[in-house]
C-alpha cells in the first residue's frame, strides 16, 4: 500500500467527512443485520434448509435489485448529500418500527417487509456514497480512496456484526432480545445522519445544468433510466467486462455462502448456539481476508492493472474452493472463508474504480443502480440455485466441483475479452496516427499506449 496515496486521502477534509458518515451507517448495517440473520438462521426454535435460506436471502436482497433502478434517478437529480442525510433516519424509523412488530410477537410478512424497506434504503444510501467519491478526491486517489472507504466500511460492518453477536450473547436470541438491539442500531442511523449534515449541500453533485436535460425524461419512466445506465455502461466496454466479471463473481460466492451457512449450521454442529459461534468465526475471518485484500489491492494493481489483477483473483478463488472446499472441514472452511474474502474485496474495488473511471458523471447514479442491481440479483439466482442443488446439510462434491470450474473458465474469459479490447483500442490509436508514433497537438505531445497498457487500464490511477 502506498502510505503516501494514503496520507494524501486522509488528509482531505471533506473525504474524511464522507468516510465517517460510511463507516458510522456501515457499523449500524452490521448490528441490524446479524441481529436479523441470528434470529432466522439460528434461532434454537428454527431449523434451516436450503430452501429456507435461499428464501431468506432472496427477501433480504431482492429489494436492492428492485430499487436500484429508482436510486440510480435520483441519485443524478438529487443533492447526494441530502440522500446522506436522510436515508439513515428513514432506515431508524424502519427499524424501530421491526423492533415494534418483534416486541409484540409478529415476526411474518410484515416483518420481513419492514426488513426489506431497511435494506433497500440502505442500498440507494450506499449508492449515493459511491456515486460521490469522485467528488472529494482527485482521480489520481481513487484507488487508495476505494480501498480505504469501501473496504474500511466492509470491516466496520464486521465490527457491527460482532457487537449485535456480543448483544445477543448478553441479552439472548428471543424476540423481545432482538427488538432492543434492534433499538440501538435505529440510534447508531441517526448518529450517521448527523455526521453527513457536516458535508455542504452542494458538495456532492450532481452537476444539475449538465444532468437535468439527461435525466428528465428517466425521472417519468424509471424503467428508461436504468435502460440509459445500461447502454452508458454498454458503450463503455471496460465498465461491462467489468461488471460480468463481479456479476459472475457474485454468484459462484453466493452459492459457497449458502453452503457454508448450512454447514456450520447442520453439519459441522447441530446445535443452534454453537453453530452460530463457529459460523461467527467464519465470518471473522472473512472479514479479515477484506482487510487483507484492501491492504494488498492497490500495490498488486500497480504491477498487474485492475484488469490482471481480477484474472488472478478469479483464478485464484478456483483455487481456494478446491483445496480448503472439497475437503469439507471445519478448519479449511474458516481458512477459505479468509482467503475468499481477499478475492471477494480485490475483485470489488478493482471493478468499483474501472466503473468510476470510464462513466460520466451525469450517469454515475444510474450506473451504480445497474451495478448494485446486478450485485445483489446474481446472489439472489445463487440462493435459488442453491435450493435446488445443496442439501440440507451443506455438504456437496457436485456443486462445489461446477464452482470450482466455473471460476477457472471465467478467468481465461475475462483474460482474452480484456486483451482483445485492449487490441482493438491500440489498433483504433494507431490507425488514426499513422505507425502510433508520437503526435503533437495543441496539448503538446501524446504518447499512445501500447496494447498491454490498455490492459492495464491506468493501473497508476
């Protein structure tokens, strides 16, 4: 990691603003959400199935898919930093009000639904943050800001995790229990809305005189909005490799969670409490590997560009499946959950700074609508999926065998698909300018880049 790129960040006063409202929304992300995971995953009353947890993700993720499209709207009309400060007090009045529905002994539909309202805000809040970043760093920092902002607040989310674990310790896993956790995570989402009110209002874009004419008609038909964010990203090929790349990434992961979760759960133990401790150091770890991969992302992306390095992560994760996954041990499963967690960070913010960099501003909201659609629907096919396929206890040579090659074969894909673009840009470059030897304009002299360059795509960026 370059200390000097990392000083330069955190020296940026407004940066340090928007970092604290992520990461104070992001540790309240984290309470809510193992709250709500340890009262329907492990509850000593509930035994889980593959069905079951398809079904439980699908409710919880689902609604950022159908969301995104809206956010991505108003992300590019309305002051973001506004959506900062609002999103999280909406989501305390959401979650008090779950906390309400749990107290009074209601935990069906109008539970989960609430629960669904809280995430899909959650969702358009974090689309906000992403679509702001380029507005309080130069491009230069981008990558150092990605990997502190994104992965820090992957890590506190695990921090939150692990305090709604401690809570739930102290004041059990019933009802009544989960509600006053609950509570205090509705406080820690008015806590992030006061943080973002430290922000200017019109600090975080968007440009209105360059976005109005763009997003009017989008504002009428959302489902146009997001077919623009679509074929912005179409024409920028780097962003759409890109985003099959983390798309694909995402499901491979989705299934292998499924399958851990039911193993901690009904194989490696069949007690509800203990799974939950052994499934709790899984998670741990996974959030270590995020730590570890932010810390490593920006100095390998140096030397290989964001595009090499998310070949080698692919190839890497098939890797990873196959000598701690087949064994199906305990043990490996911890030590995978680790070293998934790098590929899964590493892939994460090499695709978020490829996206930011090849889109306009005035698209950004609905790009990153199209992105988090993508992002959380591909999980969500994983669930069903792994419905259909892995047993009730999590165990299974067949599936994890069809990941395992199914990761290799995307890499090569990946490899070859970025390499012939690559080509056919140098190709372009050199065809306009003669042999491709140096120009001079008005701007002085340009050095076009060679095809493996390209590859690279700015990896210095």
């Amino acid at each position: 990691m370059n200390t000097g790129d990392l000083g330069s960040v955190l020296r940026g006063r407004d940066f340090r603003r928007l970092y604290a409202t992520r990461l104070t929304s992001q540790l309240s992300d984290g309470v809510f959400q193992i709250a709500l995971a340890s009262y329907v995953f492990f509850s000593p009353e509930k035994q889980t199935t593959a069905g079951k947890a398809a079904a439980a993700f699908a409710v919880l993720l689902l609604p950022y898919s159908l969301i995104g499209p809206f956010a991505g709207v108003f992300i590019d009309r309305w002051s973001r930093r506004q959506i900062l400060v609002f999103a999280p007090v909406v989501r305390a009045v959401l979650v008090a009000a779950v906390a309400g529905l749990l107290a009074a002994g209601q935990d069906g539909a109008p539970f989960f639904l609430a629960a669904l309202l809280v995430l899909g805000v959650n969702r358009f809040f974090l689309s906000a943050l992403s679509a702001a970043l380029p507005r309080v760093v130069g491009r230069e920092l981008l990558v150092m800001a990605n990997s502190l902002s994104v992965t820090s607040g992957t890590i506190i989310a695990f921090v939150g995790a692990g305090v709604g674990y401690l809570l739930r310790k102290v004041f059990g896993g019933g009802q009544a229990d989960t509600a006053l956790i609950l509570l205090c995570t509705a406080g820690l989402y008015l806590l992030a809305a006061l943080v973002a009110t430290t922000l200017r209002r019109d600090q975080l874009g968007p440009d209105l005189d360059r976005a109005l004419p763009q997003t009017r008609d989008a504002l009428g038909n959302v489902v146009h909005g997001l077919a623009d964010g679509a074929a912005h990203i179409w024409r920028r090929r780097p962003a759409a490799l890109a985003l099959a790349a983390i798309s694909l990434h995402r499901f491979l992961y989705g299934i292998t969670m499924i399958m851990a979760a039911l193993l901690f759960r009904n194989y490696f133990s069949t007690s509800a409490d203990t799974g939950l401790d052994r499934f709790a150091l899984f998670l741990g770890a996974t959030g270590a590997g995020f730590l570890a991969g932010a810390v490593i992302t920006p100095w390998v992306v140096r030397l290989t560009g964001k595009n090499g390095w998310i070949v080698l992560l692919l190839l890497a994760a098939a890797v990873i499946e196959a000598a701690l996954g087949l064994p199906f041990r305990e043990t490996l499963f911890v030590i995978g959950g680790f070293a998934l967690g790098l590929v899964s960070q590493g892939v994460k913010l090499s695709v978020d700074v490829i996206v930011q960099e090849t889109v306009d501003d005035a698209y950004r909201g609905r790009v990153f609508a199209v992105y988090d659609m993508l992002f959380n629907a591909t999980f969500v096919a994983a669930a069903a999926v792994a419905a259909a396929t892995v047993p009730p206890t999590g165990k299974s040579y067949a599936v994890l065998g069809v990941v395992i090659a199914v990761y290799a074969c995307a890499a090569v894909a990946y490899r070859l698909a970025t390499r012939a673009h690559a080509a056919v840009t140098s190709e372009r470059r050199t065809g306009k300018h003669g042999t491709g030897e140096r120009r001079t304009g008005e701007r002085g002299t340009v050095e076009p880049r060679t095809a493996e360059q390209g590859d690279r795509g700015d990896a210095g960026a």
